[in-house]
C-alpha cells in the first residue's frame, strides 16, 4: 500500500465504525496560551477532556498535523539520525467522548492493523499498565481480559508508569495506556532475541506504532486522582511508523512518505543517498524539515524571531546547515522541495497547493539570509582562530557562535578539527544550562487546581450585544509567576471579549455591593474564556454586575472594523492574491500582515488610505450572521483565514456584501462612521512575498495629523512665516551644504598646518615614529587627521588626547606594519589608556578611540602611551 492509501484506509475504516472524520486542526495554535504547537491529535480535544465544553459528536476520526521540537516532545536533535523521529508528522487518531470504551477500541485496533493492513500477527505485541504501589492504582486487568483473548499471553506485556500511564501534564485528564509494538527486524535476528524482550528499551526495529489511552481519572494540584464521570478514549497512531510496518521497510525514510523529497535533494546535491552516513543524515534532515516549514508557513506562521516564528527558523537553520556542511550546498535548495512536496501531500492538505508560491519565497528569502549569516560567523571564527595561542577554543565562543549565528556545536567542533584544535565542551554546556535555566526561571507558572463553584458546560458570551451583565463566577483558581500572583476566572456569562484572531481581551471590573474587582485581560484557552484579575472579590458566591472598559473596546473595535476594510481595499487596488497572514488589533493601532511581492508605491498606499476613508464615510451598517453553516458564508463570498480553525458553524461579518464579507469571531463598529479617520503610517516587509501595514484610526488619527500639523506651524515660524515652505526649507539645506563644503575646506588647511606642526614632534623610540598630543577639536576631524598623518608617515605610533564640547576622548592610529611586527592591538591599547580618563572604549587592531569623563587624567594617559613605546621589544 501507498502511504496515501494507508492514511485513507484508516479513515474509511473508522467512518464505518460511525465515527465522523474531521480535517486537521492548525499545526500552529492561535488561542491556546498554553501551547505553542499541537504536538498530538487530542490537543484540539483538550477541553472536553477538561469538561469545559461538550462534545458535538462522541466518535472522532482524524489524521493531526503536529509538531514535536520544544518543550518535553524535544526531539529535534535526533531528527534525521536515527530511523523514527521527525519534526513535523501526522498522527492518526480515533477517539470516544464518554461513548465506547476499552472493549471496543482494543478490538477495532486489532481488526485494522490484521485484517485491512494485514501486519503479521507474530510481530505484534502489546503493553498495558502494570499498576502502581506507591499511587495506589491497580494493574489494568480490564485492558488485560480484552486482549487475551485476541492474542496469547505471552504476548501481552506489563508496563511501568512511564510508559503506560498517560498524563495531559502535571494536572489534568489522565488514565492507563496499552500500546501496541511490532518487530521488524528480519527472520535470524528475531530467533536469536525474542521481540517481548526489546519491547520499549529503544531498539530501532522494535517500536511502538499505535497507543490507546483510558481517560478515566483527573490528576489534581495535590497529585491526587479523582474518577472522571465519563470515560473516554484517545489513541494515536504515527503515520510515518505505520507506513514503515506495512511497506516492510526499516526506517521511516525508506518509505514512500520521504523518498520522494529525499531523491530530489540527492539530485539537486549530485551526491546518492545510501552510499554516505554523514550524506544520508543530511538527506534525512532536509526530507523531514521541509514538511515542518511548509505546513508552518501555509498556517501563516513566517519564521521569527521569537516564540513560534523563532522555532520554524531554527528547523529551517538546521537544515541549511546541515545541506551547507555535510552536502557543499553553498546557494539556497530547501525552496526547492516544496513543488514535489506539494504534489505528495497537496490533495490530503489543500493548503500546500494554495500557498505554493508564498512558502517557496519565504524559504528561499530565509536561505539566503542565513547562509550570508553563516558565512559572517565562519569568518568571525577564522578571525578568533588566528587570534588565539592555545590548541582550545573556549566555550563562551563556541555558545556565541550558537546563539548568535546559529552555529550548531557539532559544526564548530568540525570546523575545529581541520584546524587542528578542541572545543571547550564543558564551558560550551555551562553557558547553554544557565540559558536554559534563565527561560524556565522566566517562563515558569505554578497554577493551583480549579475552585469549582458551579457546573456549567457552557459559558455564555454576550458580548456581540453587551458591555455589561449581571454574572456569577463558575469557576478560579490562582497562578503565579516569578513576578506576580493573580486569578484566573470563569463566569458563566460575560460580555469580556477574549484575546483571539489578532484582537486583544477586554478589561473592565466586576461589580458588587461593596467592592468592584479590576480584570486586567481576557485571554481564552481553547473555549474557555478566562478573566484575569489581580484579587478575588471578597465573597467569591455573589452575583456580580459584569462590565467591560466601553472606551477602550470601542476604540478596538475601530481598529478590529478598519483591517476588515483595509484588507478588501488591498486586493482592489493590488488584485485578489492579497491574504490576510496575520492581524494585531488593539485600542491603540491595528497591524495587518498580507501576501503580496513588492513594496507599496506611495501611490497605492494613498489609493488604499482613500478607499477605506469612503468606506468610513458611506457609514455602513454591520451585517451579521451567527452560526451559520461554513458553506453558506463561502456561498456569500466570505475570507476565509489559512491557519485558523473553524467549526461546523461559523460567524460572517459583512460591511457592504459587494464589498467586504470575513469569517470572523471578533467584535466590530455598527457602522464604519465610528472609525472616524484612518491613517497608514508605515508599510515594510516581514518575508519574502509578506507585506505589513500599521496604521491608527478614530482619536490616534486625529492626534497624528494635529501633531504634523503643530510641527509645520512650527517649523513655519522659525523660518519666519515664508509663503513656500518648501522653498524657504529647501534653500536652508543648500545653505547648509555650502556651509559644510567650506568647513571641509577649512579643516583640509587646519590638517595640512597640525600636519607640519605635529610632524615636528616626532620622536622616534624603538624603531617607531612617536607622536603624542592634545588637542581641542571634534571627533571626526581628529579622525581624518590620524589617517592622513598614517598614510604619510612610516611606523607611525600617534596618540591623541581631546577635551571637545564638554567630552572627553582617546584617539590612537598605528601603522599596519606595525600592527604586525611588534604584535600590537590599539583596541587593547586603547582600553589600558581609557582607564586613565575613567572611560573605556575599543576598536581595530591599528585604529581604536575612547571616551571618558576625567579631562585630568589626558596628560597621563598621553605619557602611558609613550612609555608602552618604550617598553616594546
């Protein structure tokens, strides 16, 4: 079987068990605070395992994009080396909301991988939860009954905690697993060592490919377990292992799902996979990452530097680099990978086919740039190479070369041992521990198990109609981090608008009797809406009078409506390939982020600015339409965002159908003549074929053309009130240059007679023309004057103290050959002398300058400087 005959035959399989097949969730997670990828198929179902949210259906089906390369899922290191992990890959899954259980599950697995993928019964085996002393849990005999009698005994093993207890994290859902293991090494291999005896201790031949997780218990703050009162199943399957088990193969690369975008890079290469380790590895990397950062981009999510933007790039550095080291790929060839990508997985995953030519010019743009960065940082350690006398390069180096330029240690080390040296692997580690200590310090969150004062399945927003409301806190629980304490809590009807789509969260209070509670934000995880508050009120069981800050959500609400018409007047005046690729939306401004391929001419941009300003003007009414079906809006003609996960009923707004008509959850204007005014005031680049717009509406607006306006009153006054400003401003600069040109001069002349006069003093000492002096003019013409005094006088040594404009400054100029010859550095020399006028500073090694505050300490500094001349050797 094809790998994409395994994959629909999964799905086909499960639809006949009466389980609905859904598509995947985004890879890249927009509204979950606490995750930044999804690293497994049950992520988007988290909050019915929480029992915040019903399940719509209670059998599921689906294939999940993840991403495994942060937190504890960190596998990236091994990408490529061994046979089975990967960044990017899809997890196959079904799962029961309090429906079926253990029976049914174990026995549908056993009949799809037997009876439809027909794998060999005597190389299967299966694990389940042995039980644990010390929590009191017992050995899951439920699990055990089912399966002997699909499978002999002997075949059922026992497992430890580790490996079949599954826990959501440290609180949560959790519940005993049994996995299943196939053994694919060949017939001899399997009669020396019998396969139950390498189940889980690594062994690349013997591995896991399908777990079915129990949930049957919730994990409390306290480490206690509670029963759930509904059970339910959540088991996966990774596509890329069940695809090696059927196709016979002994690596996941050696299947159908890699080959093809392996063989295109030993193409591009010209070298052949199979015959070189090192050549092999960095196929496999190339192979895997580019899946990883196509489905990334196609999301909308561009390579970063920060949070899941800085994880892409750092995929797609990888595989530069190892192209770059181990395969002599020196131009850009990733971007390559994404056509025949496209046509493997494009039918499965529409999104690669549309957003083909945006992810190939991201991925080329980012290449170049990186390997121009890599070529900086093996100059810089060429340089530190030839500055050093030991055979060891020192740990903080080789970590600056990582964290700065993105050199993997292993690079270094390479590099290292063609130049006969050692990397200081124990200074490098330290460096990297105390990193990785300062991110968890930073990003630690102790959160305290849930108060539950209610039993709501569903919290109410009202906030499409309201600002205020009467409400009753659900649920809260407390949260700290390094900095601060506060609450997290749940209402069971709010008008607070949750952080989500681009749009900021409400803040506004909670009222009672006696005391009124600021919410600070609004933050959703997943459907729960979360209002964060610094205190509790004092009576936690009251009925609370609900109200949202009206001024800085109208506010928002103008920026939220304004990206709506900036987006349409965008692909009127640029043509219909414009996509939204991202929004940020708050009281203050609104960024829009949108695929095109050049910069905006100041002429489209004030084309755009006049379509969104009538728009504003015609004052158009909100159309809404709630919970409809998705085919109804795509039937109105409305956007749809890549990367954003809709549901089986969605919203619409419109402001004029012909015109503007988005899927969207967000709050927006009942007519667009609330925005007022709306004003581009920057356009750039983010990547390769992705433009960003800023720009402000409403009060900003105003305040933006009153200060311009106040400016040029201003500026009109000091030039005192002329009928062209323009002209008056224009003649000032020609004044100006005149100026400039005849100070030029005169500092040409000032040169030639210091020239004469400080040519007078030299003395000449070991060999060197010495030449020390104070003196009391600018920086810049100092400058100019060390280097024509350089490049007219042999073995120069020329120091220079000045006291110019209240400041205090070093100047030192060697000749090159002196540099050399006597082994000088006038940046060190320069940082010894600096001490004297309680300064520092630095430079090169034959031109450096200091400042400091001590104009005393020039003479001393001066006379420092003549006795290292008369100390030289």
């Amino acid at each position: 079987m094809t790998s994409n005959e395994i994959r629909k035959a999964f799905l086909d399989f499960f639809q006949s068990k009466q389980h609905r097949i859904l598509l995947s969730a985004p890879m890249v997670v927009k509204n979950d605070p606490t995750l930044m990828f999804t690293n497994a198929g049950m992520n988007q179902f988290k909050d019915i395992f929480l029992d915040n949210t019903q399940a719509k259906h209670s059998r599921i089906t689906n294939t999940q994009k993840c991403l495994r390369v942060s937190g504890k899922h960190n596998d990236l290191e091994e990408v490529g080396i061994d046979t089975y992990h990967h960044t990017m890959f899809e997890m196959l899954g079904n799962w029961s909301f309090g429906d079926y259980f253990k029976k049914e599950a174990i026995e549908w697995a056993w009949e799809l991988l037997t009876k439809i993928y027909k794998l060999d019964e005597e190389k299967l085996y299966v694990t389940i939860f042995a039980g644990d002393e010390k929590e009191d849990l017992p050995k899951d005999d439920e699990a055990f009954n089912y399966w002997k009698k699909i499978i002999s005994e002997d075949k059922i093993l026992l497992g430890n905690k580790k490996d079949n207890f599954w826990e959501m994290g440290d609180i949560g859902p959790c519940g005993p697993c049994s996995e299943i293991h196939i053994d694919l090494r060949d017939e001899s291999e399997r009669k020396k060592i019998d396969g139950s005896k390498l189940v889980n201790t690594g062994h690349p031949q013997v591995i896991e490919i399908w777990n079915l997780v129990f949930i049957q218990y919730n994990r409390l703050a306290d480490g206690s377990l509670k029963l759930l009162p509904n059970k339910h199943v959540d088991t996966g399957m990774g596509f890329e292992r069940l695809c090696m088990a059927i196709q016979n193969k002994k690596s996941n690369y050696d299947t159908d799902v890699f080959q093809p975008l392996i063989q295109n890079v030993a193409n591009i290469s010209g070298k052949e996979y199979g015959k070189n380790q090192k050549h092999d590895v960095a196929m496999r990397v190339a192979a895997d990452h580019i899946r990883a950062i196509s489905f990334a981009i196609a999301e909308g999510q561009l390579p970063s530097n920060n949070k899941a933007g800085y994880v892409i790039r750092r995929i797609l550095r990888r595989a530069i680099r190892y192209g770059y080291s181990y395969l002599d790929l020196k131009e850009p060839f990733l971007f390559e990978l994404v056509s025949p990508l496209t046509t493997q997985m494009g039918d499965m995953f529409p999104e690669l086919i549309s957003q083909k030519t945006l992810i190939k010019k991201v991925i080329k743009e980012e290449e170049t740039a990186f390997l121009r960065t890599l070529s900086n940082g093996i100059q810089k350690f060429e340089n530190y190479i030839s500055s050093i006398k030991s055979k060891e390069i020192k740990g903080d180096f080789a970590f600056e070369l990582f964290d700065t330029y993105g050199f993997p240690v292993d690079l270094t080390q390479l590099m290292a041992k063609e130049n006969n040296l050692s990397v200081d692997m124990k200074g490098f580690n330290k460096f990297m521990e105390e990193q990785k200590t300062r991110s968890r310090q930073s990003a630690a969150v102790e959160t305290e198990d849930w108060i539950e004062l209610k039993k709501e399945q569903n919290v109410e927003f009202v906030g499409y109609d309201f600002l205020e409301c009467n409400a009753e806190i659900v649920k809260y629980r407390k949260i700290k981090t390094k900095e601060k304490e506060q609450y997290q809590i749940v209402l069971n009807k709010t008008p607070f608008y949750a952080e989500s789509g681009g749009q900021a969260g409400d803040s506004g209070f909670l009222v009672s009797d006696d005391e009124k509670i600021s919410v600070i934000n609004t933050l959703k995880e997943n459907d729960l809406i979360i209002h964060i508050s610094e205190k509790l009120p004092k009576d936690v069981t009251k009925t609370f009078l609900v109200k949202v800050d009206k001024h800085k959500r109208t506010l928002t609400e103008n920026n939220h409506t304004a990206t709506h018409l900036l987006h349409a007047a965008l692909k009127k005046v640029l043509g219909t390939h414009v996509e939204q690729k991202g929004s940020l939306v708050d009281n203050e401004r609104l960024r829009f982020d949108f695929s095109h391929f050049s910069k905006l001419t100041n002429e489209e941009i004030l084309k755009v600015e006049k379509i969104v300003n009538e728009k504003i003007r015609e004052n158009i009414l909100l159309e809404e339409f709630r919970n409809i079906t998705i085919q109804k809006a795509k039937g109105m003609g409305a956007v749809a965002l890549f990367g954003e996960k809709y549901g089986d009923s969605v919203r619409a707004v419109a402001f004029d159908k012909k015109y503007s008509v988005e899927l969207c959850g967000g709050t927006h204007v009942r007519s667009t003549g609330q925005i007022g005014l709306f004003k581009i005031i920057s356009e750039s680049a983010v990547a390769a074929g992705v433009r960003r717009i800023e720009a402000i509406t409403a009060e900003k607006a105003e305040e933006f053309y009153n200060s311009k306006i106040q400016l040029l009153e201003e500026i009109s006054e000091i030039l005192k009130n002329p009928k062209d400003l323009s002209k008056a401003i224009r003649d000032l600069q020609e004044q100006n240059n005149n100026l400039q040109k005849q100070i030029t001069e005169l500092n040409k002349e000032k040169i030639k007679l210091l020239k004469t006069e400080l040519t007078g003093k030299i003395e000449n000492i070991n060999e060197l023309n010495f030449i020390s002096a104070k003196l009391n003019f600018d920086n810049n013409f100092i400058k100019d004057l060390a280097f024509d005094l350089k490049n007219n006088i042999q073995n120069l040594f020329f120091i220079i103290g000045s006291e110019f404009d209240g400041k205090v400054n070093l100047t030192l100029i060697i000749s090159e050959n002196i540099v050399k010859d006597k082994n000088l550095n006038a940046s060190q020399i320069i940082r010894e002398l600096a001490k004297e006028i309680d300064g520092g500073g630095g430079g090169q090694t034959f031109f450096a300058t200091a400042g400091g505050k001590n104009i005393e300490g020039i003479e001393k500094a001066l006379n420092k400087a003549k006795e290292i001349v008369e100390n030289l050797k």
